[in-house]
C-alpha cells in the first residue's frame, strides 16, 4: 500500500530518501576523485615536480582516514543529517579552495578537506541507506552502497578527463560545473529536516489533501478532535485504533 508506514516513517517518504541519499553519496564519492586527472596540469602550472603531485594525492587519504578513524561515530551522536550536512559542506569549500589554488599548499589543504568530506559521507550515507530501506532489507542496502560508492569514485575521473580534453581551463570549468551539483545534495538534508520536524510535532496528523501530498495537521482544539456529538475538545465516537477517519493513518505517539 503506498500510504503504509514502517517504523514511524511513511514508505513512500522511505523511499525517497533512499533515492536521494543514494544520490548525495555518488556525488561526494565523484567529488573525491574528480582532481586526479589535473594533477598533471596543476604540475606544469604551478612548478611543482612528482614529490609535490604524491603529497597532495596523499592529503586525501589523511583527511579520509582522519574522518573514517576519528569521526566515524559522529552521527550516531549528532544525527545523520547533521553529519550529511557537513559533508557537503567540506565538499563545497574543498572546491572553492581548488577554484582559488595558485600553489601547491592550498592544494594540499583542499585535498584534506576533500577527504574529510568523502570520509563522512561514506559511513553516514551507509548507514542511512540501512535505515531507510523499504523493505528492511540492509543486504540491498550495502549494494546500493557500494554501487553509489564505486559509480561515484568511477565519474569522477572520467568527468575530469572528458573536461581536460574539450573545455577551456579544465582546472576550473570542472569545479564550477560540480559547484552547480552541490546545493541540490544541500536541499536533499533540508527536506528531510523539514519532514521530521513535521512528524515530531505533538498531536500532528497525516493526511492527503487533494492532490495527494502528505502533510502534518494539528487537531483544531487543545483537548483533540470535535466529537461528532460532543463539545469542543471533547473526544468523538471510538474509532478503529490506528485510524483517523477516511483512513488517513496517525502517526504514533512520541
């Protein structure tokens, strides 16, 4: 049934938001390797020799490490949006670093900060993925997971090359062009925020209006519903439990 609820969360929304975390992981995975095509570039413009292009491929991997090590359970405490949030973010400052490097430490301090971001969205993305699966199944999950995962870390590349070879100023057209991909990952945590602000509104009821959207509705009195026969705040006639007239469902007591 498409208005079925599983743990509190309608399944249409669960499935939505699979999609779309999904989505938020293949483009910070793609975000990850997109500058490894230009290091060959960024070596002839800015003078540095293989030493220089090894430590900045290394920077991604501290900054990977130091999120996976040292931050790993830091959505188990503050929440997945949260942590989501924060991965995109370090992901747009990562590119805004790359877009203003003229020399190598700044490409140094936005390989950290891209690996920082591709850290956290990783085991966050994973786990949401877990949570949000419609049918519960995390085997499905993990798939899902790791195809995200491995299809974002594959474009990456071929995106960078595809810009190296046909566009003017590939070291900069790239970002700007991933810049375009990043507020559409921001509004995927904004919407979700948005929703579980909703549902955890005491008193709220899940209902379609016309148009089938689902939206949260306050009772209209303080004490719940009018009764069919009795007064203002005053409970109606029993109803089937888990029903609210029509059979618009009601989501469960906090």
């Amino acid at each position: 049934m498409n208005g079925s609820v599983t743990g509190g969360i309608p399944v249409p929304a669960k499935r939505r938001g699979y999609v779309l975390t999904a989505g938020v992981l293949l483009v910070m995975m793609l975000g990850g390797t997109l500058p490894v095509p230009l290091y060959v570039l960024w070596e002839k413009q800015m003078g540095f020799g293989p030493l220089g292009v090894t430590v900045v491929f290394a920077a991604y991997v501290v900054g990977t490490l130091a999120a996976l090590l040292v931050l790993g359970d830091l959505s188990d405490h503050v929440g997945r949006r949260i942590v989501l949030a924060i991965a995109v973010a370090c992901a747009a400052v990562s590119t805004a670093l790359f877009l203003a490097a003229t020399g190598i430490g700044l490409l140094i301090v936005a390989r950290v900060v891209s690996g920082l971001a591709a850290g956290l969205a990783t085991g966050t993305a994973t786990a949401t993925l877990a949570e949000l699966q419609p049918r519960g199944d995390r085997r499905a999950a993990a798939v899902v997971a790791s195809g995200s995962n491995m299809t974002g870390l594959g474009l990456g590349p071929l995106t960078a090359g595809l810009f190296a070879e046909y566009a003017a100023m590939p070291t900069r057209s790239v970002f700007w062009a991933y810049l375009g991909l990043e507020p559409r990952a921001r509004r995927v945590g904004a919407d979700r925020r948005a929703r579980d602000a909703r549902r955890r509104q005491p008193g709220a009821v899940l209902r379609r209006d016309r148009r089938g959207a689902r939206h949260a509705r306050h009772p209209p009195f303080p004490g719940g519903r009018r009764g069919r026969h009795g007064a203002p705040g005053q409970p109606g006639p029993a109803r089937p439990a888990g029903r609210a007239g029509r059979g618009h469902p009601v989501l469960p007591a906090a």
